[in-house]
C-alpha cells in the first residue's frame, strides 16, 4: 500500500520522466538501480541504444518473471533482453566505448550530488563500508552527459542534493541534471536551477528538502 504522506512522483514514474527527456537514437548507458527502470519506458517515435559496460549494446527491459536466460545480465548482474540487433562485446571493448566518448549519456543514482554538479556515488566512505564504485568513474569520465536520479533524501529524511559533498566523490563537475520524485534540476554555474516540480509538489518544499539554494524556475525570456 501507498504511504498517503509521501508527494511527488514513484520510481517508475521518475523513470518515465527521465526517458522523456532522452534524444532520440542516443546510446545511454544506465546505473544499477532506479536508473534500470528507464529501460521500460522509450516514447513512441523514438529509438534508445542501451549499453551496459558488461559488454551489451542493445539491452532491452528486465524479462517476465521467469522468462528470462541467466546469462543475459548487465553490470548490476539483473537478467535484460535484447532488442533486434544487439550486440556483445568484451569487457575491454565496452570500456574502450566509454572512455573514447562513444556513449552520449549515462544515468546513474546517487548518495550526493553536489551544486556545482560533483558526484559522489560509490561509497558513505565509514569504517567498514563496502565500496562499489563499479564502472561509475570510467563513466562520468568519458560519456558525453551525466544525469542523475535519485530519491531527493535519504531514508532518514538527510539531503542528497548539498552545497558540497561529504562523501568520497565519484567525479568532480560531472553531473548536468538531477531527477528526483519532487523536481528536475539543472546544475548551472550558479547552482541547483529548478526546471520543474512533480505535480503537487511546491518550490517552498523543494527548498526546504535540499541542502543547497534553489533557484526558481527561470521566466522565458521574451522575443
């Protein structure tokens, strides 16, 4: 059941919200994690090129329960399929196509984000936490736009999107806009740029969960 309390958008709708705002015929790679969903959602009249670093390009969604072959996995070892026409690559080749700028953008999630846009993704860095960086800092190196999508707090009510990171940071400056169940957000020179709130969701609200200023939506500038 639904907590009634709760306002702003569900995981599956972030991740619908996030595949509206994807190019067409672009090459994204996606995180572990909500950024997953994303590969259930591509609008109608348009073509995503899914890569996962584990050396698939042309990932499908998550198969039916039960339908699926344990050894077509991606790099959070969940089981995808594949569209027509895929391909697989070694290991090697996957991060030659990251790190040569072949992928056009990457979404990943997030433990914090920074206002100036640093990410830090891959561990709280306390004693006896289990790092799990992954392929996150090839990624934010060498993809040509780095999104987030994230729950805009912790369980414990802490922000995720701060004026500085706390965390050990997976890239500095990497990231250019943030998804969350309460808003989107650009990250510009002078900070978190709101773009858009969730419906039912106020600018007072948003400010008051993020660690960082907010600047409002900015007014269209006239002709």
């Amino acid at each position: 059941m639904s907590d009634p309390t709760k306002i702003g958008l569900t995981r599956e709708e972030m991740a619908q919200r996030v595949a509206l705002d994807i190019p067409d015929g672009s090459y994204v790679n996606l995180g572990i994690g909500i950024p997953e969903l994303i590969a259930r959602y591509v609008p109608e009249g348009r073509e995503f090129i899914y890569h996962t670093e584990n050396g698939l390009i042309g990932m499908g969604p998550s198969p039916a329960e039960g339908e699926g072959d344990p050894e077509l996995i991606n790099a959070g070892k969940r089981q995808v399929t594949a569209i027509p026409g895929a391909a697989y690559f070694h290991h090697a080749d996957s991060f030659t196509m990251i790190r040569g700028g072949h992928i056009d953008l990457c979404v990943l999630g997030a433990l914090q984000v920074a206002q100036s846009g640093d990410l830090a993704n891959w561990s709280t860095g306390k004693p006896g936490a289990i790092p799990a960086v992954g392929g996150a800092m090839d990624l934010v190196a060498g993809v040509k736009n780095i999104w987030v999508i994230t729950q805009h707090c912790t369980k414990t009510g802490e922000p995720k999107l701060v004026e500085a990171c706390t965390y050990p940071l997976t890239g500095v400056g990497v990231v250019t806009r943030v998804y969350t169940e309460l808003c989107v957000l650009d990250i510009t020179d002078e900070g978190f740029q709101l773009v858009e709130l969730s419906p039912g969701v106020s600018f007072e609200h948003v400010q008051e969960k993020t660690g960082a200023k907010v600047l409002p939506i900015a007014a269209p500038v006239e002709k």
